[in-house]
C-alpha cells in the first residue's frame, strides 16, 4: 500500500456532456490520425485544484477544506464552449474545451477552496485559474499544428450544465490511462438556490 496519493478536486460534468465531448474526440482522431495521449471521455472533469502526491493522512484534511468551501454556495451554471490549446504560441502540447463562467460563481468556489486549503496548510496555487476540460495532450511535435487547427475548426457547439458538488478524486497513473476514485463528495447548498 502507498503512503501517498496523487489527488485532486475536481466537478463531474453530466453524461450528455460526456457522449458530446466523445462524438468530438471521435472526429478530431479520425480527421487527423495524430498520435496524441487522448482522455477518456468518462474521466474528463473540469479540475478545480491540483495537489498531486500528498501523504494519504493529509487527505482528510483536504475533504474538510472543500466542504467548508461549499458552505452556502448554491448550484450555478456553466458553459462548454470554444475550443483552444495550450501553449497560446507554438505547436500546442494540450487541446482543451473553454469553461465559461458568466455568474462568476466558478470563480468564487475557486477563491474560497484555495482560501480553505491554504488556512489547513496546504501551498496556493500561483498560475491564474484558466478553467477547462482537457481533451488530449500531444507527445510529439510532429503536425501538433494540424491537430489543433482541426481541434479549433470543429467548433464545439456551447453546452451548458449546472455544478451541484464538488469532489475530492484520487487519482491512479496505469498503462490503460488514469484510473479516477471519487475519495469525498460535497454537495453544493440547494437552500441558498434563487427560485
């Protein structure tokens, strides 16, 4: 048994999300036939705060920051939308489907998550918050430019879905891919919900 686990929080995107994010990773690998380390469309989550490898006595203490981070925030909405990679300039390394957060509600939950993790001893993140979902990242330079000029021209149609929890994931590194264990759920506050 490890003494660590590779951790993460993170929201579950709903099933139609899913099976549209699938129909256009199905397109983008038949369009271009670029090897790329592709993610399963079931383990695609818009990821709120990477740990990484954290002793597993400290996870405890990182479900308690993400409920205290949803106390009395109510459901909101947001978009899928726009498709992109990073880096901005050069060949891309990861293609990604933009967030949109009109209520600004993501990035609340974001602040107060950071705040809660970081009043129990855990480091703040220091790169700006860019939500999205991570589609691929591309191990070799070669038509990395192809693939996300296709990537871009699919124009992925905007989906909306609302946020009602927030999760604390594990996460196991394998050869079939990253195998995701949901460690604790935290339900966001329906009675503060606007009627």
């Amino acid at each position: 048994m490890s003494d660590t686990w590779r951790v993460f929080c993170a929201i579950d995107l709903p099933k139609d999300l899913k099976q549209k994010l699938a129909i256009h990773l199905e397109q983008l690998k038949k369009e271009t036939g670029v090897k790329a380390g592709w993610t399963r469309p079931d383990n695609i989550h818009l990821t709120i705060k990477f740990l990484g490898n954290m002793p597993v006595s400290s996870v405890r203490k990182l479900s308690q920051a993400a409920a205290q981070a949803v106390k009395s925030l109510a459901p909101f909405k947001l978009t899928a939308e726009l498709c992109g990679s990073f880096p901005v300039h050069g060949p891309p390394r990861v293609l990604w489907i933009g967030i949109t957060d009109s209520s600004a509600h993501l990035g609340r939950l974001y602040e107060r998550l950071e705040e809660e993790c970081k009043a129990l001893g855990f480091l703040r993140e220091t790169r700006p918050f860019h939500p999205h979902l991570t589609l691929a990242r591309i191990r070799h330079a070669a038509n990395a430019r192809a693939l996300g000029a296709a990537h871009r021209a699919l124009d992925f149609q905007p989906s909306e879905f609302e946020v009602t929890e927030l999760l604390v994931i594990r996460s196991e590194l394998g050869k079939g891919g990253s195998k995701y264990t949901t460690v604790s759920t935290h339900l966001l506050d329906k009675s503060h919900q606007r009627t």
